[in-house]
C-alpha cells in the first residue's frame, strides 16, 4: 500500500538492528520513496563504526526494497530533508524517554521547517527493548546479539570486538 511523496528516515544507525529495519519497512508503506539519512558528523558523538560502513551495512540490508535508498548527510536534518524533496521524517518510539526526546526534536524541526512533518512510528512490542548502545555493550562483553540484528551486523560486530 504505497503511499505518495518522499519521508526521511534519519538515524544513526551505529549499528542498525531489528527496531530500525521494522521502523523502516512500516514506514515505507506509506510513501512513495523512504530516505534511510544517516547522520555523518563524527563530531555529535563517538561511534562504533564509520559512516560509510554504517551506510554499506543498510543498503546490504535494504538491497531488496526498491522503495527504500540509504544515504549519508552531515547537515541539519531538515536542510538535508529539504534537499531531497521530504515530505515527512519518520520517528521511532520505543520507550517514554524517547517521546520527550522526540517531541522536543519534532517541535523544533516544526520551527525551521514548518511544511516538514514528523511521523512517530511506535516500535513493535518485540523490538521495544533494542537500542543500538545495549548492543554495542553486549557485542563488546562477548554477548550473543544475533536475535537483535541482521547477521552482516552480528558478524561486523564479532570482527570488530574479536570474539
């Protein structure tokens, strides 16, 4: 059920997991095209892996979503979102702490960019306890992840911590 326009997906996606692809794939239901934008400032914050592997990791993942394309920005998100004709920016929303957050973040997205609406996709109750962070922390502790994301990630993950 194919929608119209174009929505932006932007995250970090450092790395990207079941949440992510499911919010994702739901999203991309309802529009035309979806803009999978992952953040490349390395500034904002440190990161396990680099933008560029970060983005090869979700083509891989999307390569059979024709509706779906990955790209990097390094800009404000609605500048980026403008750039590429977005109608919308998709959310994710797991937990309470996330709906402050992304209140907060749609409020001010709404003052630089008032055409630019801010869709909140609630995360499918199996996936309400992922986060990209409890991930890394449990790959770095040689934990098993490989319920929580593809296995191209569960595999860069072990090569990356060498268990």
């Amino acid at each position: 059920m194919a929608g119209r326009g174009i929505a932006l997906y932007p995250a970090s996606l450092d790395p990207i997991h079941y949440g992510h692809i499911d919010v994702a794939l739901r999203a991309s239901q309802f529009f035309e095209k979806l803009v999978v934008a992952i953040y490349a400032n390395p500034n904002k914050k440190r990161v396990l892996f680099e933008v560029d592997e970060r983005v090869s990791f979700a083509r891989e993942i999307f390569k059979n979503y024709p509706s779906i394309s990955v790209a990097k920005y390094n800009v404000l998100t609605v500048q980026y979102a403008q750039s590429v004709g977005a109608e919308a920016l998709i959310r994710g929303l797991r937990v309470f702490g996330d709906f402050e957050f992304e209140f907060r973040m749609g409020m001010a997205n709404k003052k630089l960019a008032p055409d630019l609406e801010t869709i909140m996709i609630l995360a499918d109750e199996q996936y309400m306890h992922i986060s990209s962070s409890t991930i890394r922390e449990i790959a770095e502790l040689g934990g098993d992840v490989s319920a929580m994301v593809p296995p191209i990630i569960s595999e860069a993950l072990r090569a990356k911590f060498g268990k």
